[in-house]
C-alpha cells in the first residue's frame, strides 16, 4: 500500500518584495532524492506565479529551493506547490507570505559611469525614503584608495528621487564607488561599487577635417583611452538641418587609431558636422563636437534627378538640377547611357526651367538592357555633364516604385527614445532592422509619426519606410 505524501513545512515561511532567499520544503512520505522536482509559490486571487530559480535536494524529505521576490509581487499569502513523477503534485495550502518591502534604502544610481575630469549631474532614486523632506548628502567613496568626491548642487525631485552634480577630479582613482546618501530622516544609505570612474576617453582629432560637396574622402581620427578596435559605427551630423552622413568604411589600425571613408552628398548642407563614433567597448558614443566642416563644391555639376527609376516601356519626365549651370543660356542636349551594353537613351521634349533646373521626357524602350544608366547633359557653356549610374532601369513593383525624390524627414539622428518622421504620404510601412537583418520594429507610420524606439538598444540601425509613392532607406544611431 502506497502511503500518501504530502508537505509538511517550509522554512522560512516569509519574504519581502524584491528578496532573495532560500527556502527549506520539508515532507512526509516523499522521495524528493529520486526525482527531479519543480518549486513555486502561487497566488490564486491574483493568478501570480514565482517559480524557484535553484533545487537541491537534501533527501527524501527535505529540499531547498531559491526563490528572487519580484519588486512588484502582490502581497499576502502563496500556496507552496512542489510537482514530481513520483510524489505528483503536492501543495502546501497558504504556507508562505510576501510582506512589503518597508526597509529604507537605494535601489538606483544614473548615470553610473563617469570619467576622469567629466561633470555630469546624477539621479539617485531610493525606496521608501523621504528625499523631499530633509536635506541630504550625497558622495561617491572609494575605500581601497581613501577617496571621497562629494557631490556639489543637490535638487531634490519627490521622496523617492533626487540629483546631485558632481565633478569627477582629472587625477581621480579609477574602478567603483560607493554611492553614499544621508539625511536625518533616512539615516545613512549606500550602494556598494554603484559608480564607476574611467579613463578619459575622448576623440582628439580628424585630418583632413573638410571637404567639398560630392566629394570621396578617407579621415583619420586619434583618439586617446579609446577602443577603436571595437568600433561598430561612425557618421557626421550636423544638428542645424538634421543631416547625418554614414560612412562607407572604417579600417581599424589600433585602438587610438581608425581611418574612416564617406562619400559626402552633391547637395550636403554646407558648415560645421559633429563626428560620431560608437564605442561598444565603453558602451557610449565619442564625439567631435564641430570636427568637420563641408564646403560648396565651386564647380560645375549636375547634383540631382527627381526621378531615379523607371521600367521598359515607362515615358517619364526627368526634371535634373545642376549647379553653377546655365541651361537655360544654350541648348541641351540630354540622354541616358550604358556603357556595358553601349546603350544610349536620347530625351524627347526638353523644357528649360532656369539656369539649373531642366526637365526632359523619355520613353524607355521595351527591350532596353536593364541596370543602371549614367545621366548625360551637355551644352556650350557647360560641356558634358553627368551623373554616373544616376538612373536605374528594372523591373520593380508598381505599387512602391519611385517616382519622385522622397521628401521624407527622419529625425533626430542619432535619437535616444523617440524618432520622428514627417512628409509621409498616405499610409507608410516602416521596417527598422539590425545590423544582422533581424527585424527589431515592423509597424504602420503616417505623416508626422513620434516612433518609439526606447526597447533598442545602442547601437546602428537600417530603417525602411515603404509608401505609395517612395522608398526611403537609411542609417540611424540609437545613442
């Protein structure tokens, strides 16, 4: 006859909110050493389950099991169930309680890292604490090397949040701090090795630091306490007009030394850009604040096309932009060519707008090689002008083609939370993958959209957004 098993205690029987504790399950006619078991609490009222995070087994009649009290577990008491292939599923009926967690304390330090010589304001945010009801002291101590650096302005936010300003000394010791805050209501409260101080790690230079419109370039940037050999992306922007500008490639040569290739826009805005480099290392972006600047290029160009895709068959009408040109001072001559197929597109009706504006029709034959095709224009005062592989002929969807230039502003970029996008027509559908192709957001955008973008991490991003009139593809930074 098999005797019935069952629970008979546990110890200890309580907890608090956010506690990590080890529990002691104790049976009667159990085999706890012979099977493999499973361990939780559960709360009926409130369906809340916590299972154990470890089991072992002490014999047939006693088990441990360890158990992390979530921060927001409802209170009051729990069923104690403990399931095997041979004992079945037993319960201890209301045999442990979860209290609240009344104990004073600090939970949170942001930011936790800081170099050497850096200012930076920090947050603290504690836990049943009156912050907003005395007046405290805040410090970072550092025992091994006898260091103290006080805080300096203290602004107490509510009860459970306050910032203090610090200056980190350039001389300080590196490694962790304890976070130290104390008041007369709260008493002396601490987070052991809650702070971080570092290096100083900074961008010292970039050479060449210009460059014209249009222009193909490869920099050197220096650095010092940097991890350049860890790298994962760099970029200019430039706050003003919201214009990011990705490299094409990097070659690491040390870990202060990286050489860096961009291809800088025929219609990049001109001035100073800050230089962007992603150091996962560190966890952080290193910036040049207004290391590079970009100048008109004087020369004469086409800079532009409104239309950069079409399908055999397609008329269209090409309206190009140049600079320092003067269409409108001579006649044109426009075409589209391939220089692997020797095929040559001539323009049909060609309307002159100004001296750099010119629009041109084109019938796209319907056997016409496809791939891209270099822009041609020449006239007397210009000579011959081009855009190589400006225009691309293929087969492409006619629900997405583009048809014109996508005014579509993404912004800010880098972001940290949120990203804006505007001039959306219609309906878009927006795509932000990683580097990887791993989809990280897929949902439906309209004009003026605010973006979530808080679940990413840091780190380089290629955004899609796919609308009735446009294909829109580019680089974002989360910072």
């Amino acid at each position: 006859m098999k005797l019935n098993a069952a629970l008979t205690s546990i110890s200890p029987s309580s907890a608090i909110q956010r506690q990590t504790l080890t529990v002691t399950l104790t049976g009667l006619n159990t085999h706890f050493n012979q099977a493999s078991s499973t361990i939780s609490f559960s709360q009926t009222s409130t369906s809340t389950v916590i299972n154990s995070t470890t089991i072992t087994k002490i014999d047939d009649a006693s088990i441990s099991a360890s158990f992390t009290i979530p921060a927001t577990a409802s209170l009051g008491y729990y069923n104690v169930n403990l399931s095997n292939p041979i004992d079945g599923n037993l319960t201890l009926n209301n045999g442990f309680i979860i209290n609240a967690d009344t104990t004073k304390r600090l939970i949170s330090v942001y930011p936790a890292i800081a170099m050497q010589g850096q200012t930076l304001a920090i947050t603290i945010t504690g836990l049943n604490t009156h912050f907003n009801q005395a007046n405290s002291t805040i410090s970072l101590n550092q025992a091994s090397s006898n260091t103290v650096i006080n805080s300096g302005t203290i602004t107490k936010k509510n009860d459970t949040s306050i910032s203090a300003s610090f200056t980190i000394p350039a001389d300080a010791s590196l490694g962790n701090y304890d976070v130290n805050l104390s008041n007369l209501l709260d008493g002396t409260l601490s987070i052991p090795n809650g702070f971080q101080v570092k290096l100083n790690t900074a961008l010292t230079s970039i050479s060449p630091s210009s460059a014209m419109q249009g222009q193909t370039l490869t920099v050197t940037i220096t650095g010092v306490n940097t991890h350049f050999n860890q790298a994962s992306s760099t970029s200019l922007y430039q706050a003003s007009s919201g214009t990011s500008i990705f490299s094409n490639t990097f070659t690491k040569i040390n870990d202060t030394s990286i050489q860096i290739e961009f291809t800088l826009p025929n219609n990049a805005p001109t001035g100073k850009y800050d230089f962007y480099l992603y150091d996962p290392f560190d966890s952080e972006f290193l910036t040049l604040a207004d290391g590079f600047q970009i100048y008109e290029d004087p020369s004469i160009r086409l800079i532009s096309i409104s239309q950069r895709t079409a399908k055999p068959g397609d008329t269209i009408e090409l309206t190009i932009t140049g600079a320092y040109t003067h269409f409108n001072q001579s006649s044109n001559a426009i075409s589209l060519s391939q220089a692997s197929s020797s095929t040559i597109i001539n323009s049909g009706t060609i309307t002159k707008i100004s001296d750099t504006s010119i629009r041109a029709s084109f019938t796209i034959p319907a056997n016409v090689s496809l791939g891209y095709y270099d822009i041609n224009l020449s006239n007397s005062p210009d000579g011959i002008l081009s855009i190589h592989n400006g225009f691309e002929i293929a087969w492409i969807p006619t629900d997405v083609s583009e048809k014109s230039i996508s005014f579509i502003t993404v912004y800010p970029n880098p972001f940290t939370d949120v990203l804006n996008i505007s001039g959306v027509k219609g309906v878009g559908l927006l795509t932000i993958s990683d580097l990887n192709g791993k989809t990280c957001i897929l949902k439906q955008v309209t004009d003026n959209d605010n973006i979530s973008v808080c679940a990413l991490s840091k780190g380089l991003y290629i955004l899609k957004l796919i609308t009735e009139d446009s294909i829109t593809t580019q680089k974002i930074i989360k910072k």
